[in-house]
C-alpha cells in the first residue's frame, strides 16, 4: 500500500464516527453522500479494511450505531437469482455477447427500481448510516452516478458513504481512473 493510501484509510473510521457525517450535513443543505475515492488496483486492500477495520470499528467508537454495508454486485446477483435470471444471463452472454445481455437486462436493473430494493432491502428506516462497496465489479450493468441519483429521494436523512475504485474530484466520477461516469456534484469527499 503507498504511504498516502494508507494515511488515507486511517481517516476513514473517525470521519465516519464523526457528527458531520452521522448527522447527515452537507455543505449547503444538501443530503449527506460522501465518496471515499481510492486507486483501484487497492481493492483488495479496501475490501479487507471494510470489513477488518471500518464495521468493527464503527460498532467499538458508536456503540448502538446501526449502519449495512451494501455490496451492490452481491445485490444485483441475489435480485437476478430471485427472479430467475442469472443462468438466462449467463446463457445469453455466451450465445450472444455482452452488449446483448447488458441490454436484456436494462429494464430489470433499471436504477431508480435497484434505489428502491436496496432501501427496502438493507431497512433504512432502522440505520444511522448506509455504506455501499462493490461498484467497480457491477460496472458495466449498473451506473453509480444514476444509482445516487436514484437514491437521493429515498435516503432523506440517512447518510451514504459509496467507496470508489477510482476518481472523485467533487464534480464528476471517473471510474477506475479511465471512464467518465458523468457529471455527479451532490457528494462530498469522506477524505480528501
């Protein structure tokens, strides 16, 4: 890990636990999204550190704190199987290519309904704090840009924090630090 990622993942706990973020304050009245940006040949790294540092922290510094971490290409993998998807997938990627199954899939992973079911699903009305991984491994079915979009009229006062294999420099998302995810400028940087 290079000594600035590192420093950086160290900030990540405290600014979580912090009442800027929990309260949900964001500059200017808007709703409480924050972005923590990584290089995405740190995956692994930030994977581990989700999951060994920052959930158990969380419930050691916020005792009663009630926050779901969200994996969202856990998420659209269990929505497929649910509906009997994933193998018709799976057998029509093989048949007839990516762009086709993307397309089919479309209006299943249309993201103000994903919005929806993940709310529902992770029970926002009974968390303190919604984090969302997994970004870069759903990419290309599904759009982080328009999924938080999507999200905003749902999560009110709830804070998200997204972690991101890739670039946000307060107006726009570059996924793995190459693809231009368009124009987002409603989050905030957890770190800079």
């Amino acid at each position: 890990m290079s000594k600035n990622f590192e420093e950086r993942l160290n900030q990540i706990l405290p600014r979580l636990a912090s009442p800027d973020v929990l309260s949900n304050r964001g500059g200017g009245g808007e709703i409480g999204f924050w972005v923590f940006d990584y290089p995405p040949e740190h995956e692994l790294q930030m994977r581990s550190w989700i999951s060994n540092v920052i959930e158990p922290g969380l419930v050691k510094q916020k005792p009663g704190i009630s926050f779901k971490v969200v994996d969202l290409f856990e998420f659209v993998i269990e929505l497929l199987e649910e509906r009997g998807l994933l193998e018709k997938a799976f057998a029509k990627q093989l048949r007839e290519g990516d762009d086709s199954v993307l397309q089919s899939l479309r209006p299943v992973l249309k993201e103000d309904k994903l919005a929806a079911r993940l709310v529902e699903r992770a029970g926002l009305q009974d968390l303190d704090l919604l984090l969302i991984k997994g970004v870069g491994a759903v990419y290309p079915m599904l759009r982080t840009h328009t999924l938080l979009s999507a999200l905003h009229p749902h999560m009110r006062d709830k804070p998200l924090v997204m972690f991101y294999p890739g670039r946000y420099d307060g107006q726009s998302l570059r996924l793995f630090s190459r693809l231009t995810d368009d124009n987002y400028y409603r989050a905030f940087s957890l770190v800079s």
